[in-house]
C-alpha cells in the first residue's frame, strides 16, 4: 500500500469562506450551501500531483492519478472549507504579534528564517511569493489550525479508558501455526484458456492503460541558441585576454618572519631602538640562515607565528599588509629581506617557498570558452527569441515547422502520459506542458500547444500527432500477465484448501501441536506472520481455553492454520508500556478530533462526491475530450 501525504495547500480564510466561484462548472461537494465546483478539485489534484513528484522523484504517479486519490483531494478541500466556515462563525483570527511569535517558533518554517528570526525574503522571492503574500498564508493557515487545536489540546483520557487502550494494544498471546503458501502449489496449477478470459473480464479495471499521446516537440533554451551562432576564435581570444586572470593559478608564498613590535607613532626613540634591535637581528640570520627559525621563537614578538619559527604558512597576494606583501611576492625562495617598516613594526622575512602563477593555454580552455561565451551570447539574444518562439507556435498553429526553420531548433518525437513517469526528466516531466499538450483543443484539432515554459530560459511547444485515450488493454496484450495473476490466484485456492483441511483436524483435537510456535504480538510482530494472521490470534475466543482459527493469509500469500493457547500478562514496569502510553494518549486525541470534524460536517451540511462518482466524471470528462 503506498501511502501519499500531501501538505495542505489551499488556505480559504474567513474572507475566502464568502467568495465562490465557477458557478457553471459541476459541483463536486457542497458546504453550507457552498460549492466546490469540479474545475476546482481538478486545479486541486494537479498541484498535489506536482508537488507529490518534486517530493518523491522515484513514486509511480501514475497511482497519483486514480479515482480514489482524487476523493481524497477532493476531502482535503472539503476539510478546507468546513474550518473555514468554523473560523467565521466563530470569529478566529491571528494577531500580528502572535503571528510572528508562531513563525519564530515552529520548526517547519526555520528555513525561511533569518538569524534575527524574520522572514528570509530572498527565499521567499524564489519560490515566487512576497512577505506579505506568505503572511496572509500564514495567518490563514493558523486562524484554521485554531479550529481543531482546542479539542486536541484539551482530551483528557481516564486512566481506566488508558489501561484498556493499552491492554488491547500490547496484548501478546502463546500461539502456534502451520502455513499454507501459494508460491508451494504454484506447480500443481495449469490455468486454461477460459481461466485467462474470465479473470481478465472480471479485472478489467486492473489492465486499464492510461491516456497517452505521440507528439512533436521543440525546445527554445540557450544551448540552442548558442549552437546558432558559435562564437569566433578571434572573439574568444578577446574574452581570453580580457579574463586572464580566471585562468591563472593565484600565486601564494610560505614565509617566515621576525617581528619586532613598535607602533607607527611610537616616540621616535623607541622607533630608533626597535630597529636596531631589528637590524642586529637581520645581521645574525643572514650570516646562518639555517637559524632563522630558532631566532624567530626566541625573539620574535608576532605572538600568532614566534612558537613555529615565525611560519605564515601559504598565503595569497593582498592578505598581508601592503609593504609586507609587495616585499614577499619580490623575493625568491630562500631569500632574507631587508628590514621591512609595517604599522605593526619591523619585520625579517624569510621566503621558503612559492608556488602557483601557472596560467592555462588558450587551447586548454578553448572548449570552456565556447560555451561561456555562447551562453552570453545566447542570453542576450533570448528575450527576442522568445518572443517570435510564442508569436509563431499561435500564429502558425497546425505545424511546429515554421518555427524550426525559422529558429533552426530541433524537432523531437516522444510518447508521453498525462502523468509522467517517476524517472522522467526535462521538459516532458512539465505538468504544464502535460496539461497543454492533453488540452481537448490541442488533441482534437492537432494544433500547436501554446509555448510553455518549464524552466529558466526554457520554451516548448509540443504538437500531437496521435492520441490514445484511457482504455482496457485487450487480452493478448497482457496475457503474460493475467497469467502470473490466474496462477497465483488458484495455487492461493489450493493452499487454502489443504489448510481448511487441517484446520478441521485441528479443532477434532486441539491438543495436536503445529510445527511452529511463538509469542504472538501487534508490537514486536514475526515477519512471517501478515497482519492479518496476526490479527487472527489476538481476536481468537480463549473464554473455553486453547482454541483452532484459520487465516487467509491476503494477497494471494497462502493460509494459515493457528492454535491460540493462551493470553500472557504483561511483567509490572514492562518498557513496551511506558513507551505505548503517550502513543495511545495522542491517538485518542486525533479520534476526539475527528469526531469533533465529524460533528462539524454534519453542522454544515457537507455532501460530496463518493469514489465511485469522481470515477464516473472523470470518465465522462475523457469523452468530451474525445
């Protein structure tokens, strides 16, 4: 079972309660008097099935795309508007001091927060939304949440009430049991021809394909452009030399120093005494400059350095004081400086090494340049580009052609769904390119789509050239398959069989034993055990003592033949209870909450849209497009 949770989404607002729209399109749900029309819960469905695909690139959605997903779309706006129509009634509402105390404080927004706790607008803006736009989401979002949190917050469970919960819960029972697979009979089944028709008539729904299209499509972005018009050699020599330094290696040098430490508006006679201090020291290392580093510890006064022999290790031009940079970068390795005067005093530099400066070939980063510089080219170029791209796909609607020869883009061809698949990149992986190619103009009459665009600097046009609408695949399609099903399916029977069999051996005489055995539980389940089986011994009736069930183990898996002996307490201070306790309590809130949602539906009036009926119009929507 794939489980889908989509965050909320719409936020109606008191003020949102009283407006409605789209008066003409079907209604789909109705609270108090207000509709939800069709056309909404469509726009609804969508944005969850885009925001399902950036959030789980590798989840099928084509299951995204079902009856049933879109019920439960459909209920989410439901929900939506029932709070609201509670918080008008009930005059809710947010304070802009409490606003931005909720903002600072709930972990799901940190990332929009800026140290000093306000809203990261630059984030904001690239997620197309403006400060004020996300705090009237955001006020929307917690007058709804008001709703619901007082029931919530306030449940209060009886520790009788508590300890039943939890009994049920943990309750863990000495059992034994003998399983029946299917994946055992699956040799001693041979389905016929007639067991693969009735399966498939009976399953249809199972082999359905999805509405699918053959289409032609360009693509306007800047690496197209850029092949155009190749940028030439003379110009890439230009942005070379220009930009020489982006392809040159940053010079860096080691040194060490000496320092000797005397302010620049020290008295002149301080000045006077420090660098002759200085000078008897260049003195002494010039004559044994293998001692540089033990001069350094002893009498160095730059605190930072004197411990490692005076060592800076590698640093690059302009990280050091103007006259201590221009005097290092002059001197080669090995090499001791004449004293040099900084704002920090007088210095000794030792030079030991120097590395980088190496500069890449023209040749070497002809290829980079091409592209770099194409990409400009390209840029300036896109805004017009763009422009006869949209004007010609509309203009010229029955032929992606004159747009190619005019732009020289490349045409391509690909099968697409209304729903990509979960590896589809690029272009085709665009819910909006999907909605216009899949429009009822666009498939009806072949035309253009309109250009699309499904990314920085990207324009589609797509065009169909044969569509496939939503049907049941005939039986020689997918007879490999409704055959692994029909197989599994009657060795499942098969396997049920015999295990009724010795089910009713069993229950003659209840003290034979079976040969695997064990403690049976919700918390610590055996993974052989489906839930189902497991389920099974703890409902089992022990008020006349050890007692036979069977089981069918689910989804084609087998059966399972169990004899329940008995119910086991539970050790005092048992660490499964504690831990469950908390668990038990918050689910019981979560029930009181939704029977408070319950009660608020009735309130309203809600009626809506079963399954089954959002089936029906989706189906009827497919043959007006058609």
């Amino acid at each position: 079972m794939v489980l889908l949770i989509f965050p909320s989404f719409v936020f109606f607002g008191v003020q949102g309660y009283t407006s409605m729209r789209d008066n003409e399109a079907k209604t789909v749900a109705d609270v108090d008097g207000q509709p939800i029309k069709l056309a909404e819960l469509e726009t609804a469905h969508r944005q969850q099935i885009e925001m399902a695909r950036r959030q789980m690139p590798n989840l099928d959605l084509k299951l995204a795309d079902s009856p049933e997903l879109r019920h439960d779309t459909l209920e989410g706006l439901v929900r939506e508007r029932v709070l609201a129509a509670t918080a008008f009634r009930d005059h809710l509402g947010v304070s802009d001091d409490r606003l931005a105390r909720l903002f600072r404080a709930d972990p799901q927004f940190a990332a929009l927060r800026n140290p000093d706790g306000s809203v990261n607008k630059e984030i904001l803006a690239a997620r197309g939304m403006t400060s004020e736009g996300f705090a009237q989401e955001l006020r929307q979002e917690f007058t709804l949440r008001q709703v619901l949190m007082a029931v919530g917050t306030t449940t209060v469970l009886g520790q009788r009430i508590q300890q039943q919960a939890l009994d049920a819960l943990l309750e863990q029972r000495d059992a034994q049991w003998q399983l029946f697979l299917a994946e055992d009979y699956l040799d001693k089944v041979s389905p016929t021809e007639a067991d693969l028709a009735a399966y498939h008539q009976k399953h249809a729904e199972r082999f359905r394909s999805t509405e699918e299209a053959d289409i032609e499509w360009v693509q306007l972005d800047l690496d197209a452009l850029a092949r155009q018009n190749p940028v030439s050699e003379d110009e890439l020599r230009k942005y070379y030399e220009q930009n020489l330094s982006r392809y040159t290696v940053a010079e860096e040098r080691r040194a060490n120093h000496i320092l000797i430490s005397v302010p620049k508006d020290a008295p002149a006679a301080d000045r006077d005494k420090a660098k002759a201090q200085a000078e008897a020291l260049l003195a002494e290392v010039r004559k044994n400059p293998a001692s540089f580093g033990d001069v350094a510890r002893k009498h160095s006064q730059d605190p930072g350095s004197a411990s490692r022999g005076g060592d800076l290790d590698f640093f690059g031009r302009g990280a050091m004081t103007k006259p201590f940079d221009e005097a290092v970068f002059a001197m080669k390795p090995g090499e001791i400086s004449n004293l040099v005067s900084t704002e920090f005093g007088y210095h000794i530099i030792q030079l030991v090494a120097a590395r980088g400066g190496e500069r890449k070939s023209f040749d070497a980063v002809k290829e980079e340049l091409a592209k770099e510089v194409g990409r400009q080219v390209a840029q300036r170029r896109y805004a017009e580009a763009a422009e006869q791209f949209s004007n010609m796909v509309y203009e010229q609607s029955d032929s992606l052609q004159p747009v190619v020869d005019k732009l020289k883009l490349e045409r391509r061809t690909a099968t697409v769904h209304r729903t990509p698949a979960a590896d589809t990149k690029g272009a085709l992986a665009s819910a909006k390119l999907l909605e216009a190619v899949f429009a009822a103009d666009t498939v009806r009459n072949k035309r253009n789509t309109e250009a699309v665009e499904v990314g920085p600097n990207q324009m589609v046009a797509a065009r169909v050239v044969a569509h496939r609408p939503e049907r049941v695949r005939a039986l020689a399609e997918v007879k490999a398959q409704v055959m692994e099903l029909v197989r599994a399916e009657q060795a499942a029977a098969l396997a049920a069989k015999e295990g009724q069999q010795r089910l009713a051996s069993l229950k003659a005489n209840v003290a034979e034993n079976l040969p695997q055995s064990g403690m049976v539980t919700r918390v610590q389940a055996d993974p052989a055990l489906p839930p189902t089986v497991t389920d099974a011994v703890l409902r089992a009736d022990l008020s006349k003592g050890a007692v036979a069930v069977g089981a069918d183990m689910g989804a084609n898996q087998g059966y399972a033949v169990l004899k329940v002996i008995q119910r086991v307490p539970r050790q005092a201070g048992d660490a499964d209870m504690a831990r469950a306790r908390p668990i038990v309590s918050r689910a019981w809130a979560e029930a009181e909450t939704e029977a408070y949602y319950a009660s608020l539906k009735r309130r309203f009036k809600v009626t809506q849209h079963s399954t089954a009926d959002l089936a029906k119009l989706a189906g009827q929507k497919e043959e007006k497009n058609n």
